[in-house]
C-alpha cells in the first residue's frame, strides 16, 4: 500500500512541486541563518520584528514571569485564565465591536467560522484567492458555497442576483490582503453589496492586522469601515509576532461560534504565556510602529504592490526554484511558491517585507531574478 504514497511523491518530484522542511540555526528581525549562511530574510510573516527579538522577549519576560507554558484544557473546559479574556475585552475595545473570540491560529479561526456559519440551505460566496484554510472551511460547511473570480465585484453581485433567492442566510467571505498577490480587496464595496442582498461579511484580515491603519487595525481603519464589516479575522503570528488568532465581530456571532466552531471547542487552548505576551506586545510595543509601518507599506508601493507582500511571478516551477537558488547565493533567503497554493503557470517569489527591510535590498532582490 505504501507504494501509491511513494509513487505519488516520486511524482511531485518529477514536476518539482516536492517540499521539504527546512532546518535554520537561528532567526532574528531581518536576518536568517542556513546552511551555514546568513541571509536577508524574504519569506517570514515577522513584520514588525517581534518574533525571535531577544531585547523584546527578555523585557516581557521581566513583567510577566507569572504564567504557565501550557494551559492543559480546552477554553469550555478548564482552559480560560483571566489573561484570556483580557485579551479578548482589549480586542473588543480597539475594534469597537461588543464580541471578541480567541482561535489557536488562523487555520482554526478560518476553518471553524466558514464550517459553522453557513449550515444546511445556507450559502456562502468566496473570493476565487481566499486562504486554504477558508476553502476547507466551506467544504467542511453543510452549506453551499461558490467562488466568484478574484476581486470581481460584478461577478459577484451576478452570482448574487442569481443565487441569494435560493438560501436562507448568506455569506461573503474575503481576505483583505490577499497573501499570494499582496493585493487588496474591494472592501468598501463587499460592503455595499452584503448590505444590499442581506449577508454576513467575513474578512480575513490576517497580513493587514499589525500592519494597516493608525493603530494596526486592518485595511478596515484605513477606509474607516471597521463597524460595517461583521466578522473580522485576524492573527497574531504575523506581524505580532506570537502565535493564535481572533475573531471580532456581533456578541451574537461570536457567542455562535462559541457553540458551533469546532475548531475552537476541541481544541486545547493556547499556553497562559503566549496569550500574556500577545497583549503585551499589542498594549505595549505596537502603538509605537506607525512610521515604520508607513515606510515599510510605502517600499511595497514602489515596488509596485498594493502592500508589503510583493509578488514576482516566475512561471515554471523550476524557474522558481532556479530563481530562488540565485537569490540564495546573493545574500537573500526566499522560498518557491507553486501550485496548488498559486494556479499552474504562475510559479512565483512571494517577498514579505519587513520594517527593517530597505528599498534598495528589496530593489536588488527583484532585479536578480527579473
């Protein structure tokens, strides 16, 4: 039987969509060390630096060396110190909405609202692009689900003038910044439309929460929309640089999932240690990074994305690898992004930035493989 396995990745081999996992001796806000190297780092989610920061980790560690490195329970059961809902009522303020609900990472967030919100004569309308994790959730949904073709507003509304009549409750779900394209959506008029055909809207805010807005809401703050949207998703490990993720929205909705997210029921909940350092880091050390934010947000601009993800689309896969190997022995790590994540044909190096990225190195990168 192991023999279809074996044949199977022998196969992705051969088409060079085989991946493995990399082993690197260290990491820090810029920098990452492999195979004996050091190298500007283009394929991390650490924004802002957080992340493998000593000076940050040893001074939070200095205020809050009081909570334990595993919470042994899930939240409905013996798993909710009140760090927890701290956490959750500081989200609830930043946002204005009256329902904050923690998730162990964006996966389990995305998975457990589209599985649970759309349920049998309910239907749900997605974005062509949205994130793996929204995908499996609506095919682990009882509902109906359609994906129009990315950031079409007219397909959509099509797709909605013909289908919303046929189901109960109705869905749309999108990213804001798209994580393969580093593109953004066309928020303010998801809006219109789930307004004008009675819907819920989701947005996944995940690689703009830490990074857009005056206080590192989203694209939401930016356009001053953030009440409008009903469901906001966003994430800690990117640009907070720990790990989990949330839900802000309705009390309604939230205590819905609360019940029906199953991803969140039964799951043990997050260590006590890691929730502290979450709102640490947000209280403390966020308010602090809108020049950088500016200024990294502004590099991906003349790069010529929307964001600070800068796509460089390669083709084949091997071109990518290729490319990736010539960036590797000029100083900079990125890794290959190919299909299923990305559609055949459209291979690519997907460049996340950092605020301690700069333009030139970022310009000299592209240039390598262009």
């Amino acid at each position: 039987m192991l023999e279809t396995y074996q044949n199977i990745l022998e196969n992705l081999k051969e088409q060079t969509h085989f991946r493995d996992i990399k082993d690197f001796a260290a990491k820090d806000e810029k920098y990452i060390y492999y195979n004996g190297k050091k190298l500007i780092n283009l394929s991390s989610n650490n924004y802002l630096g957080f992340a493998d920061n000593k000076e940050i980790t040893e001074e939070f560690l200095r205020h809050c060396d009081v909570y334990s490195f595993g919470s042994a329970s899930a939240r409905l059961l013996t798993g909710t110190l009140p760090v927890y809902n701290e956490l959750e009522f500081l989200l609830c303020d930043m946002f204005k909405k009256n329902g904050a609900l923690l998730f162990n990472s964006g996966y389990h967030a995305n998975v457990g609202i589209n599985s649970s919100l759309a349920e049998r004569g309910d239907v749900i309308f997605s974005d062509k692009l949205n994130h793996a994790s929204i995908i499996d959730g609506m095919r682990l949904s009882e509902g109906k689900f359609f994906r129009y073709p990315h950031n079409n507003m007219d397909a959509l509304e099509k797709l909605l003038i013909r289908e919303r009549k046929n189901f109960k409750n109705a869905v749309i779900v999108s990213e804001s910044v798209f994580s393969m394209d580093g593109d953004v959506a066309d928020i303010e008029k998801l809006v219109e439309l789930k307004e004008k055909y009675n819907c819920i809207l989701v947005l996944d805010e995940a690689h703009a929460f830490g990074v857009f807005g005056k206080k590192a809401l989203g694209v939401t703050e930016t356009l001053d929309i953030t009440d409008k949207v009903d469901l906001i998703v966003g994430t800690f490990g990117k640009a907070i640089g720990s790990v989990g993720a949330f839900a802000v929205g309705n009390e309604i909705l939230i205590d819905y999932l609360t019940n029906k997210a199953r991803s969140f029921i039964f799951s043990t909940s997050l260590p006590p240690i890691n929730i502290a350092f979450t709102k640490w880091i947000i209280e403390n050390k966020l308010p602090t990074t809108f020049e950088k934010r500016q200024k990294m947000l502004s590099i991906g601009k003349q790069a010529g994305s929307d964001s600070h993800i800068v796509p460089v689309i390669i083709g084949g896969n091997k071109e990518a690898v290729d490319s990736c190997e010539i960036l590797f022995q000029n100083g900079y790590f990125t890794l290959p992004i190919r299909p299923p994540t990305v559609p055949e044909g459209t291979s690519r190096l997907r460049l996340s930035l950092t605020t301690e990225i700069t333009e030139k190195e970022l310009n000299n990168a592209i240039s390598l493989v262009k």
